[in-house]
C-alpha cells in the first residue's frame, strides 16, 4: 500500500466504542478527565488504538462497535498525512490487519478496505476493553499497566506480573 491515501479512503473512519473514553483520556492525555496531566504512555489516540489491535490480536479479544457510541477517527489521520511529528504510513497496519486474517490480497484493495477496517476494529474494541480490565485492576495506574506489558514483553528477563489466560492481574 501507498503511504499517501486518495480523498476518498482517506476519509473512511476507523470506529471505537465511547465507553472507553476513560482509557483513551489516561493513557493519551495522563488523566480520567481528559485534561493534559500526567503521565501519558501515547503521544495520540490513533498510536494507543493500533497498539490496542495488537493487544487484541494477541489475546484473541474481539469486540465490535456500537454503531450509536462510537467515535470515529479518519484514515486519514492514521496516514499521518499532513501531521508534522507523527507517524506516518499508520493505516499500512490496519490494511494488514485484513490481508493477515483474510489470508486474501484483495482484503487491501480499495473496494475492499471496509472490511479490512471493520476486522481492524473489532481487534481494537477488544484490545481496549483488555486494556480498561488491566486497568481497573491496577487502581487506574498506567505504571501497573506498562510494567505488565514488559513481564508479558520480555517474561525471563522481568519479574512480576504473569500473564496468564488473559488477565495480568
């Protein structure tokens, strides 16, 4: 896939369910009010949503989106196009995301990407609500979660928090 996305695709939107809003305002803005406080593990939303697809990935969690609470997020912006300090090529993942689990190239054609995107969502929903679990565990402290992901990341060479069926706590 291009780095760069025709106006068309570039405004398809990539969904997530409302009821995490208390998980994207602490790990992307570093407080449960959404005010720009402390510690902030993503530099932006769109980072913390491709990292919760993988999270779901791993875990085999799917959710889908409640299509009257979702928020969108144009692909656009995951394309980093006309962003200065930000990752580019980002919807590259979520393309992927199709082709792995369709195991078909024409999951990444245009007339396809609806359905690479829906999939890439349903992974996401599922690694977010894996991620507010962990977090509701660990009294909301995004240190408990980060140590967690390095146990899980590298198990022999941390010690502490084992992961096991799903639940790191």
């Amino acid at each position: 896939m291009s780095s760069t996305l025709s106006t068309t695709l570039g405004n398809k939107v990539v969904r997530r369910n409302d009821k995490y809003k208390d998980v994207v305002n602490l790990l992307v803005y570093g407080s449960l009010d959404g005010r720009t406080g402390g510690l902030k593990p993503f530099d932006n939303i769109k980072d913390l949503i491709i990292f919760a697809a993988m999270v779901g990935m791993q875990f085999e969690t799917t959710e889908n989106v409640d299509p009257s609470s979702s928020i969108p997020i144009t692909l656009g912006t995951f394309s980093g196009a006309g962003s200065r300090g930000t990752r580019v090529g980002q919807h590259d993942i979520i393309f992927m995301f199709g082709l792995l689990l369709k195991k078909d190239i024409s999951a990444i054609k245009d007339e396809n990407l609806s359905d690479s995107i829906a999939l890439f969502e349903q992974y996401s929903n599922g690694g977010l609500s894996m991620i507010q679990d962990w977090l509701v565990a660990a009294a909301w402290n995004p240190l408990a979660l980060e140590q967690m992901l390095l146990d899980f990341a590298m198990p022999s060479q941390t010690s502490g928090i084992q992961v096991e069926g799903g639940n790191p706590f």
